[in-house]
C-alpha cells in the first residue's frame, strides 16, 4: 500500500497566502527599494570641469574670485 500525503486545505489556504503575500512584497519591494538606493548607485558629476572664463582673467599664483551659477542634483533635491 502506497501512503500518499494529501495536503489539507488549511495548508493550502496557508501556502496560497504565503505565496501572495510574497508576490505583493517582491511587487512593492523591488521598485521601493530601486527608487531608495537608485540615487545612491548614479555617477555624480563631481568630476565635470567648469568654464569659469577666458585665461587672461586670472593672474598666475594669485587667488581670483570667480561668480558662476551651477545647477546640480544630489538624490531627490535640485540646486
């Protein structure tokens, strides 16, 4: 005699709202998650040269004040 083991509905009822529930988190989740650490993983542009002005401007060795305007993003906040 071969014994097979039936699954109750109580363990099917179990295993189905785990598995929703899973669904649901993993939908919500990844997106949650990539729109938390996405700005954190982006290439800054810390590194960009700025035009500031012709050379002549600026006497070598001596500290010139410059104005500029710079627009930037750091994660959600523009300035």
């Amino acid at each position: 005699m071969s014994e097979e083991k039936q699954m109750s509905r109580r363990d099917f009822t179990g295993l189905a709202v785990w598995a929703i529930g899973g669904l649901i988190t993993a939908g919500l989740g990844i997106p949650a998650l990539s729109y938390i650490i996405g700005p954190a993983l982006q290439r800054s542009g810390a590194h960009t040269q700025i035009w500031l002005g012709a050379a002549p401007k600026g006497a070598l060795g001596i500290p010139t004040l410059f104005h500029a305007k710079l627009h930037g993003k750091s994660g959600w906040a523009r300035h």
